[in-house]
C-alpha cells in the first residue's frame, strides 16, 4: 500500500498528485498498542513468552495433549487452541491471552506433563515456559493486557465495519481514551493486584505479589 514506486499509494498520486493518503484508522490504533506495549520490558517480556508458548503448543502431540487436559478440566467447556500472533493484527494477541487466561490450568497442567517426556529439547523448553507461565508476574501482565484489549479491541473492530459512523466512531474514541485514563490509576493499580492473586491462588500457585523496588 505505501510502497514508494509501486505501492498503491504511489500508483494513485501518479495519476492525481493532488491524492492524499490517510492511514487506516484501525492501523493507527495498531501501532498505537505496539508501541506502548513495546515501551516496557515487562509487556515485551510476556509477549515473547505468549508467543514462545503458542509455537510449542503448535506441535500436534502437544496440542492433543492440552486438548486432552481441557477436556479433564472443564468438561463443558469448549475446546479453545492457541494460535501465533500477528505482528498486524493485535487482535490476535487479544484471542491468545484468552485462550490462556480462560484455559490456564490446562495449559499448566499440559507444561507439567511434558516436563516428564523422553525428548530433551522438549523438556527444556516445557521447563522455561512452566517457570514463565505460573509466574505472578505473568499473571497480573495478562489480567492486565486483558484489561486494555477490553477498552480497544471493541474500537478497532468498530473502526473497520462497512457501516461506520463518523460521529459514533468519535464518541468510541473519546470514551477509549476516559476509560484509559481510569486504568493508569492507584486504584485500578491496586485492584489488578488483588485480582492477580485471586487468579492465582484459584488455580493452585503460590500468591507472592510483584517485586519491591
């Protein structure tokens, strides 16, 4: 689209240099994400783990084996798998820390079980991504970018509808923006905490709390 000699962009303001090119709203919001997610080691360090994790899950036996231990765990659940992430659409990181959040024993009790398996390489990386996973930090980053995609997921899906509206697309804006500014709070710091024990102590890990500095 924004190739210089034979980008779209490129080929319209060949025939019309008058043509303006205006990025993608939905894109803006993209890169917005990004780059705040980039903008911590703690975000960056998770993403990584979310996708180490979900190129290990890929491999069919893995895969089986975590399907295996949902079906043990939540019987009438439906059956969730992890998918890689897109590096365009964070929308895909949205679908993956759900699967997580909403299959976590699984996904623990999937990592344990592949700790005793005859393959070396295998274990080791079960064994990396175990300690990563049932972290608290882990944990409350999750709840946390859960909470983000919550308020920006609806706008970016809204932001490429056929049938959008400029004044409703702007009212979207303005309350992403408000329901930001709440989360960048003491309290909304505090009551994420609170969750992020609660989450862990539900699924069986030790409750710590993040590191005192």
């Amino acid at each position: 689209m924004q190739g210089k000699y034979r980008g779209l962009k490129s080929y319209i303001q060949n025939e019309n240099p008058r043509a303006l090119n205006v990025w993608c709203f939905a894109h803006i919001l993209n890169l917005v994400v990004v780059n705040a997610c980039e903008s911590s080691i703690h975000t960056k360090q998770f993403f990584t783990t979310v996708q180490a994790l979900t190129v290990f899950m890929s491999a069919r036996k893995r895969n089986a084996e975590f399907i295996d231990n949902q079906t043990n765990l939540y019987p009438n659940g439906k059956m969730l798998r992890l998918k890689n992430l897109s590096t365009t659409r964070w929308c895909s990181h949205d679908r993956a820390i759900n699967v997580i959040y909403h299959k976590y024993l699984a996904v623990i009790k999937t990592l344990e079980s592949l700790l005793k398996c005859e393959d070396t390489t295998t274990v080791i990386q079960a064994r990396g991504l175990y300690h990563s996973v049932s972290s608290f930090e882990f944990i409350a980053v999750m709840i946390f970018m859960r909470k983000l995609f919550a308020v920006t997921t609806p706008l970016s899906n809204y932001l490429q509808s056929p049938s959008l509206d400029y004044v409703e697309a702007l009212c979207l804006v303005d309350s992403v923006q408000n329901r930001l500014k709440v989360l960048r709070s003491e309290e909304q710091f505090s009551l994420l905490i609170d969750e992020s024990k609660s989450f862990a102590s539900a699924n069986y890990l030790v409750v710590t709390g993040l590191k005192e500095i």
